[in-house]
C-alpha cells in the first residue's frame, strides 16, 4: 500500500514522476484570492496551533479491509476475496511479481513492455478487445509498471465479474506473443519515452539520478527500460520472460465488492485452475552498499525553464522498522504549504518556486528525494545549504506535536478520503491492497498493523530516523541546468 498520497497516471507510476508532471504542467496549488465586500476575516479556532499533551487516542475500526476467503488453488495462484454489499460493485486486482528489478542486463525495459502486450491478444480474446469487453459492460481497466512488480485491474458491475475473470485467466494462459505484435508495441513503447521522458524537462535527469544513486543495476535502472536493449532482443527473449513470470504461481489475485465468496471462489477454480505453474528463476541479489561518499552530476537540460537540482539518499525497505517514521517525516517536510521545506524556501526566504520530497518506497533498497526548482539569481549551493539547514533542525530538535499529529493525520486522510487514490471507501483500492500485501508479505491483513505503525511514531522515532539517513556523505545530487537557447 502507498500510504503517501498517489494518483495514477498512466503506465509506469512513479512518485518521482508525479512530482515532475504536477510541476511541468503548472499544476502548483495556490489558495483562491478572496476581495471585495466578501473578504471578512475570520479567525483560526483557539488552540488551532497546539496539541494537548499526551497520545491522541483515535478509533479505527478493525479489520478495515475484512476478508472473506484466502486460498492458493494447487497451481499456485493465491486468491483474496472481500465481500461488501454496500453498491453493486466488484473490483478485480492481479499482481505478478515483477517488475524493473527482475530484468537482467542487456535486456531491460521487458516488464514495461508485457504491460503492454497483456492487451494485444490471446487465444480467445482479440487484440485490444480486451478493453472493448470490460468498457461496453460498464466498467474500467488499466495496468501500471513499477520497480519490483506490475499489475492489472478491473472494476465492473458485480454481475460481470466471470467476464473479468475468463478475460484475465485467458491472457494468462494464452497471451499471443508474435513479432508482429511485439514489433507493434516495441513502437508504443518508443513513443511513450518520448512523451514521458525524453520531451519532459528535468525527466531525463530524474532517471540519471536513480541510476546513480543505487550502485546495483537491478535497483537503478529505470522501469521504462532502454529502447536499445528492446531492439536487440529476439521475439524468443519476449516469449522466455512471458513464460517465466506470467504463471499463476508467480500472481496474486483479490476480488473485493458485492460477490458471494463462495461462488466467486468457484469460478476463479472454473477459470484459472487449469493454467500449469512453473518453476521460478531465482531473484536478482538487490543488496546495497552503504554509500559513505557524496556523488554529484550536473546535467543541461533544452527542455527545462529554471534551474532544479535533485538530492536523494538510500532509505529503508517498504514496511521495515524505519518506514513508518520515513514516510511521516516526507509529509512534515514537503506535504503542501505549511509544511517546512515549503515555508522556508518559497515564503522565508523566497529562493525556490517548488519543493518536494518524494520516498519511492520499494520491497528492497529504496530512495528518499528533495526535488528544488530555484530561482534565478540563486546559486543551487546557497539553497541545498537551506535544505540541508532545515534537515539538520530534524535532526537536532523533535519535531513538534501538532505536526506530528498533523502528519499523521494526513496519512488518515488518504486511507479514508473519497477523493485520494488510496481510499478505503474504493472496492478498487481496497483490491490491490489485498492483493500487494498478499503477494509481498503473505498476509492480507496488514493494513491494520501498517496504520497502528504509522500511529505509533514518536517524535524520537522521527528524529533517529532523520540522523540516520540525512548526511551530506551519504547524499546523491543531481543539477538541473537549463541548456542555452539557439
């Protein structure tokens, strides 16, 4: 689960690359300008800025995702289902563990590239009908690449769901992998890192920044892969790594809405109980060294209208004792205007016009950045000085209770909010947590110990975690430099 605010867009999602599409598309928030007879000023409530001393106790229902079934058929593929009532609705989700880091050198970008081909055909299903069958009765679909697996998902009117279910289990079984089709995408794929990346300012520095920052390829190449490494492969590379990852004893799947979890379990037996496992290749080795050194690069970017730089620093593993904390101190520091990188570099001292920090958290070796687009006029050394000013003061002094509460708070906020990605109020993304926390950590119900952990944070916590990664020997800098017109 992504318990940090997140919004899908597109194929690969990263937060990295919100971050980058929010600011190149002039979506900074700013709060509406009030004037005239209706500007009356009001008054915070008292007590706005304080907390009462001690642990604020909040109620939460436990378990907030109940499950109603949790069984593995004797192929492998381990199933979740949720039952829920509440609107005639019902979310499929498939996770296959794979991802960026289960690529090897030479051939990278083919995670990327079977999120695509999953739509092109298989043995009953034509190419893009797949689309066609879930959208004509109703429903929506989409898929996303990410560093460490790659998932797809339906949400239908619950009386479609052995729609959902022959369509996912076809593919599974039966993806058509041809070279014309791969040719095809191999285009698609071409197309998307021009649009993504290659005509994005500050994009390409981005991903410079990554494969610097990890010293083990598995961890630093990007999921978008390389263009070159794609078309060097043969159509039997494409059809070895379908062969590998998408079996059933390599998915895991959750049904979450209005089902009857008996006859939903019956039909995923119905469809999926006959695809044959296989036998698995080991996992990349994804250990990192400890960086002890600082690591620079500067790089000049045509695309890009102010000067930016990026500083990130190896962080914890999602759901490691640290993460918590981690994930608590990005929204203290970055999470909208009152927060303190925001305070002191856009209000105080008025060198930057965006900050933002990012924890790409990942199963293994992750990264924690501070993305800075300055003004003109400063250098990218004075402003790191007050980045790193206002990360020292972390370090040095707790942070206070009403923005840890604060913090936390707005972790609640996501979770139960209608209008964030990650609310508990969406058959959807109640799924795909079912089906992550199955498929990385073996147990469905985690979100009840993961947000216990999140409420647990100490401000001590905060503070030990802040010392332990914030160094300047440890961090990965990358400046962004707008290239020289004509």
């Amino acid at each position: 689960m992504r318990m940090t605010v997140s919004m899908k867009f597109g194929s690969l999602k990263t937060k990295r690359q919100k971050l980058l599409l929010a600011f190149t598309m002039g979506c900074l928030v700013t709060p509406p300008a009030v004037s005239g007879q209706n500007a009356v000023p009001i008054s915070p409530p008292a007590g706005l800025n304080s907390l009462p001393s001690g642990k604020v106790d909040i109620a939460i229902k436990k378990p907030l995702i109940p499950v109603s079934k949790d069984f593995k058929l004797a192929n492998g593929l381990r199933v979740v289902l949720s039952e829920d009532h509440a609107a005639p609705v019902v979310s499929v989700a498939i996770v296959y563990d794979v991802g960026a880091r289960d690529e090897i050198k030479h051939r990278s970008g083919f995670a990327h590239l079977f999120e695509h081909m999953m739509f092109q055909g298989s043995e009953n299903v034509p190419k893009m009908e797949h689309f066609k069958f879930i959208e004509s009765a109703g429903g929506s679909l989409n898929a996303s690449t990410h560093a460490d697996y790659t998932n797809y998902f339906e949400k239908l009117p619950s009386n479609q769901l052995e729609l959902a279910l022959w369509l996912e289990s076809d593919r599974m079984r039966s993806l058509k992998v041809t070279p014309e089709k791969f040719a095809n995408q191999l285009e698609t794929v071409k197309e998307e890192k021009r649009m993504r990346v290659d005509n994005q300012p500050y994009a390409p520095a981005s991903i410079k920044l990554e494969e610097m920052a990890f010293d083990n390829w598995s961890n630093g190449h990007p999921p978008i892969g390389s263009v070159e490494d794609l078309e060097a492969s043969s159509i039997s590379d494409v059809r070895k790594f379908f062969d590998t990852y998408y079996a059933p004893n390599n998915a895991t799947m959750a049904i979450v809405g209005d089902i009857n979890s008996d006859e939903a379990a019956k039909l995923v037996e119905k469809y999926f109980a006959t695809i044959p496992r296989v036998r698995l290749p080991t996992r990349p080795d994804l250990s990192e060294p400890k960086q002890t050194k600082a690591k620079y690069l500067k790089v000049s970017d045509s695309l890009a209208k102010a000067p930016a730089f990026w500083i990130a620093w190896k962080a914890p593993a999602r759901r490691d004792k640290d993460f918590y904390a981690l994930n608590l101190l990005q929204t203290i520091l970055s999470t909208g205007e009152s927060s303190r990188l925001y305070q002191r570099l856009v209000k105080e001292d008025q060198v930057a016009l965006q900050v933002s920090c990012s924890y790409d958290e990942r199963r293994g070796p992750s990264l924690f950045e501070t993305f800075v687009v300055y003004k003109d006029g400063s250098t990218p050394e004075k402003v790191r000085e007050v980045v790193f000013a206002e990360l020292d003061k972390v370090k040095t002094a707790p942070v206070s209770d009403f923005e840890l509460q604060k913090a936390k708070n707005q972790i609640l906020r996501a979770l139960f909010s209608s209008s964030s990605h990650a609310s508990l109020q969406k058959s959807l993304s109640r799924a795909e947590m079912l089906a992550e926390y199955a498929s990385f950590f073996g147990d469905p119900t985690l979100i009840d110990k993961d947000v216990e952990a999140y409420l647990n944070v100490s401000k001590e916590d905060i503070q030990r975690v802040a010392g332990d990664i914030f160094s300047k020997d440890s961090a990965t800098t990358v400046d962004v430099v707008p290239a020289p017109k004509g």
